[in-house]
C-alpha cells in the first residue's frame, strides 16, 4: 500500500495527468500533421494511441521501429499501438514523429518488396 500511495504521491504532485494529455496531444496531432500516405488517422487518449494504417504495414513497420530505437507494436495488421512511458517527454515525442515517415517508409519497401 505504502508504494501505491507513493506513486499517486508522484501523479498529484508532478500534475503528472495534465503531462499526459498536452503531450499525448502534441503526438497525435504531429502524427496526423505528417500527412504521410500511410496514415489514415490517429485515436486514443492520452499516450495510449493507436495510429491506423491505410495498408496492413504494422508488423514490418513494428520491425523498422525497433531497428529506430523505439518500442511500439501491432495489434492488428493495420494498426501500431504507441504507449510510452508517462514521462515521455516532449523532445522524445517530437523525436518520433520526425523519426516515422522513415519508419512507415521502410515498413512499405519491406512490404512490396524493396528491402
């Protein structure tokens, strides 16, 4: 219990949800802002996000994100589940997102063939 208390402790006194949510924002709409042919859209709340795929890249683009340096999965064929850390911080999520087209763009070429 004493842990538990000391981890709300943390979320209370470091306004810790209101991170999550302007961070969480700022992901999914650099997300959407990329206007990347392979993005159909972003859901979610928070940093719990989902970013739907227009074709079923997200095993090979799951792979290719790894190979980046980031831990992301998927769920279904044509969706990747992001849920980072709560601390995630703002240069980490813009890090991302600059970081995605190449992710996207490897996980097509290994889809059709290119790689």
């Amino acid at each position: 219990a004493a842990a538990a208390l000391a981890v709300l402790k943390y979320i209370d006194d470091h306004d810790l949800l209101a991170h999550v949510d302007r961070v969480g924002k700022a992901l999914a709409d650099g997300i959407e802002e990329l206007g990347h042919p392979q993005i159909a859209g972003v859901r979610g709340e928070g940093l719990l996000l989902g970013v739907v795929l227009k074709s079923e890249i997200a095993a090979a683009a799951e792979q290719a994100a790894r190979a980046a340096g980031y831990l992301i999965n998927a769920p279904a064929a044509d969706v990747l589940r992001l849920a980072p850390p709560l601390i995630l911080t703002d240069e980490q999520a813009a890090a991302f997102v600059a970081d995605l087209p190449a992710i996207l763009d490897a996980a097509t070429d290994h889809q059709t063939g290119k790689a």
